[in-house]
C-alpha cells in the first residue's frame, strides 16, 4: 500500500498562494506580452542651453504645436533656425528637456522609440560623463526633439536607467 504524505493546513494555503500567484502572472497559460518593435526615428535638434528650466516632455502633432516645441528647443541660441518640415498626418515631433542641471556634460540621449500595442515610447536616458572626462562646471538645460511615426497611436515619453556607455 502506498503512502500519500498529507500537508498541514499551513502548508496548504502556501501552496495554494503560490499556484494562484503563478496563475495570476500567466504562468502556463502560454500568454506572453508581446515584444515592443523597435521603430525608426530622428533626432531633429539636441541642444545643452534650451533655457527650459524645469523638466518636462510634450508631443506635437501639428504645426502650431510643433513650432512651439521647434522654438523652446531654441533657446539660448543667438541665430535660431526654422525647423524642418514633417509630415504630421503619419509623423509626430517630441521634445524632451531634463531641465536644469549643473554639468556641461549633461543631455538628453534617446535610447529607441517602440511600438508597443496600445502606445508609441520614446526611451530616453540622462547622459552622464565618463570616469576620465571633464565636464565644465555650468548650469545647463538640456534638451531633445525627436521625429517618429505615430502610426495614430498616444506616445509616451519615458525616462530609463542607463546601464553602460551612459556617456555616448
């Protein structure tokens, strides 16, 4: 005859916590989130002394809007430039600014912009000087403006941890 050990009622309701977890997380049910597709994109203007103080992103999907950004990207520039010409029923314009910080070094890096189901991201990081570099000791206010396609979806900016060659 067979012996079948029995659990405790402690042990039972562990066990039973942790199968619901599993479950809960998709464990074995073969769903998996699908992967983001890493999507092209532009860097139209990356500029150290925007004068935008505190930290913030904006999309544009207009002119008037895109202006706006083309202009805050500007400046501290002595001669600024009109912006290049994008096409808004299939692309969108996002600025980026980290707001002021105190290292000439400091900027604003786009890591990829992805598709993910519902949304279009926008991965960014804070560049970080080198062990070896110097950086000059001046209150700067980076920025980025950056062009995708939308494909009609919202997008997110999102800000990431640089985990190496954080000082490209």
């Amino acid at each position: 005859m067979k012996h079948k050990p029995q659990l405790s009622a402690p042990r039972r309701a562990v066990l039973s916590l942790l199968v619901a977890a599993v479950a809960g997380c998709g464990g074995g049910e073969g769903k998996d989130e699908p992967q983001p597709t890493l999507l092209d994109y532009t860097v139209i203007d990356d500029y150290r002394l925007t004068g935008i103080t505190a930290a913030r992103t904006r999309v544009a999907r207009d002119n008037a809007s895109y202006n706006a950004l083309w202009n805050d990207m500007q400046g501290n520039r002595n001669t600024p430039v009109g912006p290049p010409a994008l096409n808004f029923s299939t692309q969108a314009a996002v600025g980026i600014w980290l707001g002021s910080r105190p290292s000439g070094c400091a900027a604003v890096r786009i890591d990829g912009v992805y598709r993910l189901p519902d949304r279009i991201q926008v991965r960014y990081f804070e560049r970080q000087p080198g062990p070896t570099e110097l950086c000059t000791a001046v209150v700067t206010t980076p920025g980025a403006l950056v062009a995708l396609a939308h494909q009609g979806l919202p997008v997110e900016a999102v800000q990431i941890q640089c985990t190496s060659n954080c000082s490209r």
